[in-house]
C-alpha cells in the first residue's frame, strides 16, 4: 500500500523533487512501512516498560499510603509491563501518520490507560476515602502523578516511535 510522490515543493525550485514514501495512513513522512512498523513496536515497548515501572512504583506508594500490605510480585510487575506496552501500540502504530491521527491515536491510548489504571490502580476505593485527613494531599498529588503518567504514556510512546522509524529509515 505504498506508493512513491514527488514533492511539489522542490521541483518548484529547481530540483528533481525527492520521492517520499506514503504509509497506508496517507502521511509522506519520508518513513517506509517496515521502519514504522518496527519502530512503532520497539517503542510501544520501550514505553511499556517506562511508564508500566513509574506506574508500578506509583501503585506501591498508595498502597503504603493508605496503609495496606502488598508486596512487589515478579508475576504483577510482569504483567504490568505487559499491560502497559500493549496500551501503548495504539500512540506507537500513529507516530508516522497524519497529525489527526497521530492526535486520535496519543487519545485512544490515553483514554485505554486511564481507563485500565483507574479500574486497578484505584481497586480498593474504600480504603481511599476512609484514609486519614493527614493523608489526603499525598494521596491526590499520587493520583495526579497517575494522570499525568497516562497522558504521557502516548506522547512517549509516539516519540519514541518517530524517532526510531526516522533513524531506521536513514540506515
């Protein structure tokens, strides 16, 4: 589905015009399919292990917070980590594309994390509203950290995925 263009804007000062090659998604954004491909599951992993760590840590800290036992698993962390790199395909896969999409696609996989972590990060909400008035601000600077965490999440991973498909296409 790709297809070679010519760039209008060179031929019209005096240059052959560099042909771009254009993904499925219609950007010419000079990255072949493969590039962005590879790069947009390196970074989809990438990000999965950054954010699912900072999130695990995050996760710990409210737990110490509101005083409940929990331990770090391998199996949880693992997990995690899984979790976090496959949410994070959707921002990677639309690094390369238009900037509509590449916007709708750091969206759908802000939206899919919230979404995720909100459900387990935030499991025993009981516990949440009956913790002590002293805990209270680190426990809303702690669930700030978590949307900040989400909302990044898709701005890394699509960074870290034009990047790597940029330099994949140079090579």
């Amino acid at each position: 589905m790709e297809k070679e263009r010519r760039d209008p804007a060179a031929e019209e000062l005096g240059g052959a015009g560099e042909a771009t090659t254009v993904a499925a998604s219609g950007a010419a954004s000079g990255v072949t399919m493969g590039a962005a491909t590879g790069a947009a599951l390196a970074a989809a992993l990438c990000s999965g292990l950054l954010t699912g760590a900072v999130a695990r840590l995050l996760m710990r800290a409210i737990a110490v917070t509101i005083g409940t036992e929990s331990a770090f698993s391998l199996a949880g962390t693992a997990g995690i980590f899984i979790v976090f790199a496959v949410l994070a395909l959707p921002a990677a896969a639309t690094a390369t594309a238009r900037p509509a999409v590449r916007r709708a696609g750091r969206w759908v996989t802000a939206a899919v994390t919230g979404w995720a972590a909100a459900r387990t990060g935030f499991a025993d909400a009981q516990a949440l509203l009956l913790a002590d008035d002293g805990r209270l601000p680190l426990l809303a600077a702690l669930a700030t950290a978590f949307g900040v965490l989400v909302v990044a999440h898709g701005w890394l991973a699509q960074r870290l995925a034009r990047r790597l498909a940029q330099r994949l296409t140079r090579n």
